[in-house]
C-alpha cells in the first residue's frame, strides 16, 4: 500500500536525519511524509495522496450536512433538519474530502425515521433519534450517513506551529491528536492505519 510503504521510508529518513549534521538534518526532515516545508508541500501532497488512493480502491464516502434550526411563527413552525453540504470519507477522527480539504470529525446519525420508543426513552436516546429525524427531513438517501457538527481544520502553517487543534507539529512532523488519552500520532501513520481498516471492514 502506497501510504504504508511511505511510512517506512519515513522512518529511514528520521534514522538518517539523526545521523546527518546541520542543514543534512533539516533536509532529512523536510522529505518525511508527515513533515511540511514552509509552503505546506508536504501535508499537501500526503493529503492528494490519501485521496487518490480512496478513489482507486472505491471506497465509499459519506454525507456532510448541516444543521438548519426548527423556526417558529406564531403557531406555525418549522422542524430542524440537516443539509447536504457535500461528501467525505471519515477516517477515524479526521473528514477529508475529494479537494484533500480536512474537517475533524463531529457527530454522525442516518437519515431514517426512528420508531417510537418503546424501552430506551432516556435524554441521550432521544438525542439520537431527533438527531436521525432532522436529517430524515433533509435532501439525503433514506439509510444515508450523515456527519454534521464537524469543523473544518485549519492546514496553514501558523495553526500547526501553533499547536491547539487537533492537528500540531512536533519536531518537524505533523501529528494528530487522535485519543483524549494516548499520546499523538504522525499524521501519515494515522492515515495508514485508517486506510488499512477499510481493507479489513
């Protein structure tokens, strides 16, 4: 797999990166897959990659929608519901669409609409359901998946440098803050081990 193999040459350039002196270093960092030059090139490049690789082996996106507020007008009234707004594939904490534009992953629901509830009619079940009628109630398949609240991530280098989305850069890579828990992950290793799942699912 293309995005695999690009982690190992990863490795071998931190391994020889460490080795060089000076500007020998630097180099070696800047040719990382999850590294950035000053123009972004890097993350740019891994980003096209990641999604050519989703078109060829076909794998399936997803909906994007967003959220239109219920609205009242005396004794009429309209219902809230989700709006297309486009396509992504969901890599774990991560959305990336056809343009490698990234969103960091919100809410997901299907467009169906839910049977009454019988036995689970607690405040977080009832969320879920009024989550699974608004997008009913949008422009989407019946059984669609449907993400909304997702926010878009910026990519510039002032807001990687600057480290307090889910995206940062340490010691030259760019890493995602995958888990409230674990330590971050390199960018491209991440996307790797995404792109393999769908292999297994």
């Amino acid at each position: 797999m293309e995005i695999a193999a690009e982690c190992a040459i990863s490795a071998e350039l931190d391994a020889s990166g460490a080795a060089a002196a000076g500007g020998g270093a630097a180099a070696g960092r800047l040719r990382q897959t999850g590294g950035m030059d000053d123009g972004g090139r890097g993350l740019g490049e891994l980003l096209q990659r990641t999604v050519a690789e989703l078109e060829a082996r076909g794998i399936h996106d997803e909906a994007l929608g967003t959220v239109k507020a219920g609205r009242s007008f005396g004794p009429i009234g309209t219902s809230t519901k989700i709006l297309s707004a486009g396509r992504a594939w969901r890599l774990g904490v991560l959305l990336i669409d056809r343009d490698a534009r990234l969103y960091e992953t919100g809410s997901v629901t299907r467009a169906i609409v839910p049977l009454r509830a019988v036995t689970n009619r607690s405040p977080e079940a009832e969320s879920r359901r009024d989550d699974r009628r608004a997008a009913a109630r949008g422009n989407f398949a019946e059984g669609e998946v449907v993400n909304f609240d997702y926010s878009p991530i910026d990519l510039s280098a002032e807001a990687l440098a600057d480290g307090r989305g889910i995206l940062g850069l340490q010691d030259g890579a760019i890493m995602v803050r995958w888990h409230a828990t674990d330590p971050p992950r390199r960018l491209d290793a991440y996307l790797a081990d995404r792109l393999s799942l769908l292999d297994e699912s």
